[in-house]
C-alpha cells in the first residue's frame, strides 16, 4: 500500500522486524544472475561431470559461510549456530542429495535441479502453523541462492564491503549477510521477504538495528541514494519524506533513543505492579545462544525453550548426549532462574522427511507434537532422558505440547517414569524432580483443565494455536486473518476458566504465546492472575516497565468488565480508554 502527497512522499506498509527509527539514503543490494535460471538436457556422458560441478559449487559456498562464521563480530556471536544450521543445511539430503540424484535422474543441469528440489521442499513445509518453523524454509532458500550464486557465475554480495553510511534495501538479505553488518555503517534495512520470526529479524533485534520487511514494491519504488525513514516499531517506510515528517521523524528517533536507554537501565529490576505485586517475566529462546539475550534484557529465566531446531537442522535424529549438551548449556548459563524445556513439537511428516510415512492433508491436526512423540516412544525418551540429566546443573521443567487428552498425559507421565528407571537402572546422573506442565493449546484440554491440573504442577498457556483451533482460523489467511484476535470474549472466557482451574487445584499459571509479550493485552493477563509471562528477549524491558504502571487489584476488578463485553471491539476499546494512556507513557511516549 502506498499513498503519495504533494511533496512525492511515498509511505509503504510492511512487517515490524526490529523496532526503531533511522533516517539516511537508501542502498540496493543487487541480486541479478540468479533470478533467471534455464533448463537444459544433459547427455549421459556428462552427468558426472554436471554432479562435480553441483559439488564444486556446495564446497564453495560452505568455504565462504566458515570464512564469515570465522569473522562474525563479537555482537553476533550468539548467532553463530544460525550460520552453522546454514552449513549443515548445504550437506542435507534433503537439498543435496535430492539434487545430485535429480540431475542423474532426469539428466537436467544442475540449477534447474536445484531450483527444482527447493521448490520441493518448500511446498513440504507450507502446512506447518508455528511461525518460526515455517520460516525455516527461508534458511533453504538462503543456501540455495549461495550455491546458485556460484554454479551461474554471479558475483556474491558483501555487506561487509560497504563503506558508506546507508539503509540497506534488498529482495531479500541471508543471516549470513545481515551478520555482516557494521554497525557505524549500516542503520536499517528493508527487505522484501521475510517475518517477525526469520532468522534475518532475529539478528536485526539483537543489533538492535530498525528493519521493514514483507514489502512488495521496496526495490521497485525505491531508488539508490533516496532519502528514505524506516519505522521499524510500526513496520512503516517512508520514501522522499516531506519536511514535517522529516522534522517529526527526527524528534521521534531522539526520544525513542533516549527513551530506551531509560527502559533498558531498569530491566533487570524487578516487575512489579503499583500495589506490590511481583510478576515474573521470562524470555523464549529456540537456541542455547539466545539465552544470552534473555539475560541480557532482564528476563529472570527461560519460560519455553523450543527444541525443534536441533531436529530440524540435523540430518538425522539428535542422539541423547547431543541433546543433554545443548540443554546443559542453556542451564548453565541462567544457574538463578528456571528453564522450561518444551519436548519436541514439530510434525512428523513434513519435518522429517527421511522418516515419513503417508502424506497428510491437514498436518496441523495431524500427527505432530505430543501425537508424534507417542507413535515414536524411543525418539521422545531419548528426549527425556536427556533432560533429566541436565536438570542436575540447575532448575528445569518439563513442558508437554498440544496435547488434547488426559489419556495423552497420563502415557507421557507413564514414559517419563520409564525414563527415569533406565537412567536409575545405567546408574546414570540425573534429577527426577522437575515439575512438569503442560500447554494449554488445544481446546477440549482447556476445557479439561479442571482435571488436568490435579496431574501437573504447572500450565502454560500458548495463545497462538489456541486462538487458531478455537476460532477456526487460519492467521495466515488474509481472507479470515481479522478473525485471530486474543481479546476475542470467547478466547478470555477460555482463559479465565483455565484460570480459575489452576488456582483452585493450587498449581502455577503461565504464558508463553505472542498474547504474553503484548503491552495492550497486559492488564488484562495481571486482570487473570497469570503468575509469569515468557515472550522474546527483545519484549522483556517493555512488558516489565508497563507491570510497575498498574494495580494488580485494579487489573482484577477491571477484568469483571472485561468478561461482560461481547465482541473483541469492545474489549479493545474498554482497555484503551481505562488503560490507553498508561500504554503510550509506558512502552514509548509520542
């Protein structure tokens, strides 16, 4: 979307990557020689050749990832693994031996093979919901475009090489790329691609650099040298901006500047609400390097640490001691605050390739999760094993996902105790006191919660699917998008009686989903008595500077009329007038 004014000021709408302001002229990352790829016939007599050079060009750009890795600045050094994925990514069989075998099968050179087997796998990855996984095919696409970069001859990008002081504008810019942004030169970007959960918008945020992405019409629109404003709090650009924005824009970067340092001194204090109420506030993390940044922003431990990544970015199966290692680090490292480790959730089919059986229609209610990790006992006990040895270096807990029964529990809890013997049995070091919870995600286990807390010690509440599964609604649906909304009654009268549940059985309340690091949904979780919210690292200041602005006994008596509204607009406009200057003081005053 775009308007345009009598100054030519053009204003698009993206995706907010990394919050903050910078103002300067923009630089377009070229990416021709790779967007235009031809098939051809290769004759029998050349296909070994056509292989060599497929593994020529793998071996050339896995060399130029370890140069980058080698050189990657100490800011980013937490965001090696994300480099290292890409490594193991370029030996998968999944990439690579489908295109060696491609180019042989069909006799075809070896970019058309390439682009093929890509667009494969893609297609494989386009039913998983969780956001972050499905990002991970970007992961596929960033390799794959090095790899072709040096079959067809085209020159690479080097960020690192720019020697001006500029915002970068791209189709699209790699981890690897972005990690070699320097700081004094770099002071945004725009990209094309990409999400709130891409492995580019990760190491924005901890460079603490402002990025849009999701912009169709950026390289088109936007010129070299262009005066350009990049929002990345609200996720807008502005090309060729008019003197008042200009002159509004930079008094708004001024006291956004001045207004986290503020926030960012006082976060490793304490949260707690206006009458005394402490509320802790945690940090999520897919890798052990990110628990840097949870500490880094004062988060007082790890409220979900997802464990597909390990999985996912490996050819095969993790075995125990690989996994107990990267739990171990983790703990290691946050020895005065819990880590809730969350048991693989992740679908079966589409996630392991090498291991899929019949093809499912709707994997997103298929055999994922909890589901899957039941089929394959030896996948999840290898698991359990493995956390119940790191859990002897500090506080862990044990998360179970999307589960919709008290049966599912009941075997899971029957498998953990096998665990257990095995570890008692090899004479093994572990610790078999750990609280276990599980997520309230799917629907007919929030409406169990009466019962399922009587079987746990904790709950953790993931909005995110259960607002999908509740309301019938695919967020990534333009079409019912509108429906996904967390203060929809239906979904807070869902959370209040799981509330409820939990504290008449005496058990622990927490949230781990989007819901969870959202200012504007704030008082209406302190309203529900949730006792700790987990969201990312980069969430933490702001959420624990808005808990000191409010009553925890006025969050409570507001949260009555709350549960009388009756559409999702009304709940928003109740919050906004009781609550809406409190908002705008407390995340970033205008």
């Amino acid at each position: 979307m775009s308007t345009e004014g009598e100054h030519k000021e053009i204003i698009l709408n993206g995706i907010s990557a990394s919050p903050g302001i910078c103002i300067g002229k923009a630089y377009l990352v070229d990416r021709e020689g790779v967007d235009v790829i031809k098939r051809y016939h290769i004759d029998a007599d050349d296909l070994q050749n056509e292989v060599t050079r497929f593994k020529v060009a793998v071996k050339q750009a896995k060399d130029e990832l370890h140069a980058i890795i080698k050189e990657t600045s100490e800011d980013l050094q937490q965001h090696a693994d994300i480099l290292e994925t890409q490594v193991v990514v370029l030996e998968d069989k999944m990439l690579y031996g489908r295109t060696i075998e491609t180019i042989e099968k069909e006799q075809i050179n070896a970019e058309w093979a390439l682009k093929k087997v890509v667009s494969k796998v893609k297609s494989m990855f386009q039913d998983i919901t969780d956001a972050y996984l499905k990002d991970r095919t970007t992961d596929i696409e960033h390799v794959s475009d090095r790899i072709m970069r040096h079959l067809v001859g085209a020159e690479p990008v080097n960020i690192a090489e720019i020697d001006k002081r500029v915002i970068l504008i791209a189709h699209d810019l790699s981890p690897a790329q972005t990690s070699q942004i320097n700081l004094e030169r770099i002071m945004g970007f725009v990209t094309v691609l990409g999400g709130v959960t891409s492995h580019t918008s990760i190491i924005a945020r901890s460079l603490g650099i402002p990025a849009v992405q999701g912009i169709e019409n950026a390289s088109r629109l936007i010129q070299n040298d262009d005066i350009i404003i990049v929002d990345g709090s609200r996720g807008n650009v502005f090309i060729n901006p008019s003197e008042p924005t200009l002159v509004d824009y930079m008094e708004r970067q001024e006291r956004f500047e001045s207004f986290q340092a503020g926030i960012a001194r006082s976060s490793h204090q304490p949260a707690k609400t206006t009458d005394g109420h402490r509320v802790k506030v945690m940090g999520n993390i897919e890798q052990p390097e990110q628990v840097v940044a949870v500490m880094d922003n004062g988060g007082e431990g790890v409220g979900l640490f997802r464990t597909e990544f390990q999985y996912l970015s490996s050819p095969q199966f993790p075995g125990e001691d690989e996994l107990f290692e990267k739990y171990k680090e983790v703990v290691d490292v946050m020895p005065n605050g819990p880590v809730t480790i969350r048991t693989l959730d992740i679908n079966g089919d589409k996630a392991f390739v090498r291991n899929s059986g019949v093809a499912e229609s709707n994997p997103a209610l298929g055999l994922r999760a909890i589901r899957y990790c039941l089929k394959r006992p030896d996948v999840f006990k290898t698991q359990l094993r493995a956390i119940l040895r790191a859990a002897v270096f500090g506080e862990v807990r044990l998360l179970l996902p999307m589960l919709a029964t008290l049966d599912e529990l009941m075997i899971a809890k029957s498998l953990l105790e096998d665990a257990i013997q095995s570890l008692e049995d090899e004479d093994q070091e572990y610790n078999r006191n750990i609280d276990l919870g599980v997520m309230i995600e799917v629907p007919s286990l929030a409406v169990m919660a009466d019962v399922i807390a009587r079987e746990v010690d904790f709950f953790s509440i993931g909005t995110n699917d259960l607002i999908q599964y509740s309301m019938a609604v695919d967020r990534g649906n333009r079409e019912v998008a509108y429906l996904y909304n967390p203060l929809h009654p239906a979904i807070l009268r869902i959370l209040k009686f799981v509330s409820d549940a939990a504290k008449q059985e005496g058990i622990k309340l927490f949230m781990c989903g989007e819901m969870a690091g959202d200012p504007f949904s704030l008082p209406v979780l302190l309203g529900l008595g949730i006792d700790e919210l987990s969201m990312t690292p980069q969430s933490i200041p702001v959420l624990k500077n808005m808990i000191r602005s409010i009553s925890m006994a006025d969050a409570r008596t507001f949260m009555q009329e709350i549960l009388k509204q009756t559409s999702a607009r009304a709940v928003t406009e109740l919050i906004q007038s009781n609550y809406g200057g409190i908002i705008s003081e407390t995340i970033f005053p205008e």
